[in-house]
C-alpha cells in the first residue's frame, strides 16, 4: 500500500520531497486539487465537500494513510474527515507536527503567514494552546491573500508575486518577529526567496518536520508502517493538468532524473 498526500495543486510538493527525502523507501501517491485551487478564500465547506470526494479515490488506489500536505485543508476539513472516514483509512495533518516543532524551540516572538482561511481559522494559536495551555506564546498572524495564485504559476515569478510578498512581509518586519512560520505549503515552495527578504528571521519550513513526525509516527504504529510497500515508487495525480506542470512538478521536487508522468485524476465533483 502507498502513502498518499493530498494538497490543493503545487504547494505539497515541498513537503513530498522531504518525505521522500528521509523516508525514500516508501511508496507515495500525490494528490492535487489543481482544478480547485487555491483553496485559501473558498468557501471552507466547499474545501471539505471536495475532500470528502477525494478521499475516497486515495483508497481506491490502496493508500493505507493520507498526509494533508495544506494547511488549509487541516484547518477547513481534517476533523470532518478524520471523522468521516475513521474506519477506513488514517488521515494526519500538517498543523499539529508544526506546532509541536514550535513549541520544542520556543522563539521570543512568532510569526505565521498562511492563506486567508487558515489564518482566519486560528488554528496553528488554538492548537498551541491546546497543547501547552499554560505557555505564553507570542505571535503574530498574517494572511497572504493573492500569493498561491502567483506560485502556482511558477518562475520567473512576476513582479505582482514580489509585491504582494513584500507588503505581507513588511507588516511582520514591524511586528519584529523573530521566527517566521510558511504557514502554507504554497509558500514552502518559494522558502528562499522569503529568505532573501527577510535574512535575519528563522524561516520555519514544515517539509523536514513533517517527515521527521511521519517516522516518529510510524515507529508508533508498526501495524500501519507494515502495510506500505517499499519501492521507492511516486504516482502524481492532478484533478486538471495544466500547461506547465509537468516542468513545475519536476522543477519543485529538484527532480533531474526521468521526469516523473502526470496522470489526471478522475473525480466527480457534482
Ligand atoms: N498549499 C495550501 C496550504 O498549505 C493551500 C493553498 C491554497 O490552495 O490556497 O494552505
């Protein structure tokens, strides 16, 4: 069986490839919503109406274990999901391992930057003090509304990209945030151009901290781990293959060998 990651297009790229990274032995299936994206300022009973429909084509093609590699899906649908589909197939999110991370290195003041529903959501704030009630946590939230759209469309990244970063930056600057959560797997993709623009802020990916939790996760439950088969195999699905995607697929996972088939996923949305 494989593992399956589903984000709304490009954005769990960044985080395939780190699984992929420290945990190549396994065999992967990708999901993304292209058809639907972004999925930051739809409607989050739409995200979770469209979730529930692509559940269940993961275990048609024997996934064991679905990573929501969105923030925005964690935060709009996972608890319905996991609800939903308990019985069937383990579904984990990509807020908690992050939150846990933040709060094993603790910072003077937190910065997260994700799209608007996930920020709106309060999910990463609720879910720190769920974890560590008693803990003052200092943070400051922005949404960066316009942002996926623009990464979606890969390099050369246009100039709108570049000013709406830098507007939704800027406020982080005056809050002087000295650790700078990519609250989207969208902006993972582009961690080095954020980077360039704010060099003396810790940038906190979620792509090397999801793979560390998945292994932790998979030592717990050697039951499910059993299951995976190990072939070092990747199947990408996309619900619309665009013009671009194949060179931006490739391009994000640093993939200079054969490059990797899309193949289109056939789900009925109505
Ligand atoms: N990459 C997703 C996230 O982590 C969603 C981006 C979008 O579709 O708006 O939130």
């Amino acid at each position: 069986m494989k593992i399956g990651v589903f984000d709304s297009g490009l954005g769990g790229l960044s985080i395939l490839k780190s699984l992929k990274k420290s945990l190549p032995q396994y065999d992967y299936l990708y999901l993304g919503d292209s058809l639907h994206v972004p999925y930051g300022d739809k409607d989050p009973e739409k995200i979770t109406t469209w979730a529930k429909k692509i559940i269940p084509f993961f275990i048609e093609k024997n996934c064991c274990l679905i990573i929501f590699a969105c923030n925005t899906i964690t935060a709009t649908s996972l608890s319905q999901i996991q609800e939903k589909f308990d019985h069937q197939i383990k579904v984990l999110g990509i807020i908690r391992p992050t939150s846990e991370f933040l709060l094993a290195n603790p910072a003077r003041k937190i910065g997260i930057i994700g799209t608007t529903n996930t920020i709106v959501s309060n999910i990463f704030t609720h879910d720190l003090e769920k974890i560590s009630p008693k803990k003052r946590i200092n943070y400051h939230q922005q949404a960066c509304p316009g942002l996926v759209e623009e990464i979606e469309k890969g390099p050369p990244y246009s100039k709108k990209m570049k000013t709406i970063l830098s507007s939704c930056l800027a406020l982080l600057t005056e809050k002087k945030v000295d650790v700078l959560v990519l609250g989207c797997t969208h902006y993972n993709l582009i961690a080095d151009q954020i980077q360039t623009l704010l060099p003396k802020t810790k940038i906190i990916t979620q792509g090397d901290i999801a793979a560390q939790k998945l292994a932790a996760y998979l030592n717990r439950h050697l039951d499910l781990a059993q299951k995976i088969t190990c072939q070092s195999k990747l199947e990408l699905y996309f619900t619309k293959i665009k013009v671009n995607y194949s060179f931006l697929v490739n391009f994000f996972l640093d993939n200079r060998e054969q490059s990797v088939e899309l193949k289109l996923a056939k789900i009925n949305f109505s």
